[in-house]
C-alpha cells in the first residue's frame, strides 16, 4: 500500500510539473531576465518631468555614488521614464535627437555598470499625446517608426540587462482600441531590437482590469505589466493632479478594517462623502483584500503562461497617514512576492516611494517595509 500511495504522490508530482513546464514554455522571456525585474525602482525625474534640461542635467543627475546606494540596497534593476515628446519629432519619427540618444546611453550604462537592469519606458506626461495616438492614424505610424529608431539604437545594449516597455499607462476611451496598436508598436520595437526583452499593459492605466483584457501576443519573449494604486482613496488622497474629489480627501486610513475609519469628516461633496463612506463600511480594505486583487493578475498570468511584474505601486504622501502608508507597501510588496511578481516601486526620487533627498538619502522606514537592506 505505501509503494502505491509513493508511486500515486510521484506521478501527481510529475503531473504537476509537466503542466507548469508547458505554461512556462509559451514563454521565451530567459529566466535570468524575469529575475532581474525582481525588485526595481523608478527614476523618474531624469527624463521626464525634468524643467531642467541643461547638458549637466541629463549628464549629472544621479553620481555613481546614487546609483550604487540603490543597488546596495537590494535593488535588481530600475525604471526610466522617457518623455516622448522629447523623442518624437513627428516630421521626422526615424530621427531622434543624437544629443538626448547620448545622455540617454551614457545613462544606461551607467546603471548597467552598476549592476542595475533598465526599464526603457516610454512614458507620456499629458493626456492629449496618449489621446491623440490613439485616434491618429499617421501619429500611430510615427510613433511606430520612432520606437523602431530607438530599440535599433538601444540594440547594442545587453538584452539581458535593457528591457523596452511599449507605453506607460494608455487609457483610450475604447479600451479595444490598445491592443492592436499595442501589437503594432511591440512589432516594431521587435523588428529594431530582435533580442531584447519588451514590456506591455493592458489599458485603463495598466490596471489589473486592463490587464485581465489582453491576449497575449504572438511575440515571446515579452513581459505583461500592472500597475497598483488600489484603494485609489487611500493612495491617491489629496493629489493635486487628480480629479476635485480625490484632492478632497484627507486622512483616509489603511487598513479601513476593524472601525479604523472613525467619523469621516465632511468632503464638501456628495460625491467625495459617498466614496469615503463606501471605503470605510462596504468594501473593507486590508492585507487580504489586495491579496485577491493581485491573485487575479498572477491567475491570468498562470492561464496563459506569461511572466508578469508590476512597474508602479505606491502612496502618495502629503496627506495620507504614514504609518498607514508603510502598512500598505509591505502588504502589497508581500503579496507580490507570494505570487512571484516582480515590482517597481514609484518611486526613488519622488515622494511616492522612498522620497530621495540629498541630505538625507533614501526613506529607511520604506526600505525596510519593502524587505530591502536599509
């Protein structure tokens, strides 16, 4: 009887192990490059959102000092938003600027020689360039042939270290419209860098619905992409970008669990009361809460065999309490990490993730939430 219950548990083991080998043969994203996505970290101020754009800026931005402190501190690899607009001049989408391509390979191997995986992400700041692409037929074009300039650039860089990431979070009014544009841009990206590993997201600002949307594409070797900023009332609360309601909101607590709301105060709008209200009484918000959602991102990824990474969590800080914020990043990083999903938190120079500061360095207390050498 025991020989039969070890022959059943081995062949239930084999099984087992077949099934996941299949899954994982659909992709042909080395493992190496699916590890190196581990634990990241956006630079966001240095080719996007920067007013400086002097030579010792895109030059200087980060010292070699920088740089080595976040791969101290655990990090694999980094994200670099790139504005696109700096990239693509629609008269001419197959030539880009040779200065910024300069800086921008200076950059890369910078990292690289850091031990630092890089995120080449294209990342529009205003809505109406994203708007417009997906609309414009000969915008989608250039912006076609500009992305196939650049990854023919980028190619001589390592593909096991530089990744390209299609676009940061499309949000088109028909959510139909972004996979085949997707498609279109990966393709060309694919046919300007043949090795290199590319980076993709559903619509809706890369959320999990958006992702939870995609097929994946007949392309291999490429990585689907989320973001996470769920519950938008607590993460987002007081962003001065947002819409009137979201600035509103002060002192949203996490979890909303176990009474922990208390009396909300008075938002000023029916809106903004209701929204808390629900927060705080119908949807309870917790460790296991985000667990769920993420489990839907990890399942969709199972399904179809892909690898999956997240390129944006975070809390943005100015109102929201910081203990409850801390909370929120180690539930969230921990949930991550029990599925196998890589993050990219936002950000290292941004107040959202470990808010750098020259004099002070990188935020201890968001280091050792995340489970990071601090």
């Amino acid at each position: 009887m025991m020989k039969l219950r070890t022959f059943m548990l081995l062949l239930l083991a084999s099984l087992l192990l077949s099934v996941q080998g299949s899954l994982m043969a659909q992709s042909g994203v080395p493992a190496a490059r699916v590890e190196r996505l581990a634990k990241g970290v956006n630079v966001t101020r240095w080719f996007w959102l920067n007013e400086d754009t002097s030579d010792d800026h895109y030059q200087n931005y980060l010292s070699d000092e920088q740089m080595q402190a976040i791969r101290d501190a655990g990090f694999t690899h980094i994200r670099l938003p790139i504005e696109p607009k700096i990239l693509l001049d629609e008269y001419f989408p197959d030539q880009i600027d040779e200065a910024l391509l300069g800086y921008l390979d200076a950059a890369i191997a910078r990292f690289v020689a850091h031990d630092l995986g890089v995120i080449v992400d294209v990342h529009a700041f205003e809505d109406d360039f994203k708007s417009r692409l997906m609309v414009d037929t000969e915008m989608q074009n250039d912006f076609a042939i500009m992305w196939k300039t650049l990854a023919a650039h980028l190619n001589t860089t390592d593909p096991d270290r530089v990744y390209f990431e299609v676009m940061n979070e499309p949000s088109p009014d028909d959510p139909s419209v972004w996979p085949p544009l997707q498609a279109k841009f990966a393709a060309a990206i694919r046919e300007g860098a043949p090795e290199h590993t590319i980076i993709v997201g559903g619509s809706d600002w890369n959320t999990i619905g958006g992702l939870l949307m995609l097929e994946p594409l007949p392309d291999t070797n490429i990585v689907y992409n989320f973001h996470f900023y769920e519950p938008f009332i607590f993460t987002h609360q007081g962003a001065t970008w947002s819409d009137e309601t979201v600035q509103r909101f002060r002192g949203i607590p996490y979890p909303s669990t176990n009474g922990r709301c208390g009396e909300m105060p008075d938002f000023r709008t029916q809106s903004a009361n209701d929204w808390a209200y629900g927060y705080c009484n119908n949807e309870p918000w917790d460790a296991n809460t985000i667990d769920r959602r993420v489990k839907q991102a990890a399942d969709w990824a199972a399904q179809h065999g892909v690898p999956i990474t997240t390129n944006e969590f975070g809390v943005y800080p100015l109102v929201a309490p910081y203990s409850d914020r801390l909370q929120w990043l180690e539930d969230v990083r921990k949930a991550f990490e029990r599925y196998n999903i890589g993050w990219t938190l936002w950000g290292y120079d941004d107040a959202f993730g470990l808010d750098y500061r020259e004099s002070r360095g990188m935020d201890k207390a968001v280091l050792t939430v995340l489970g990071m050498n601090s």
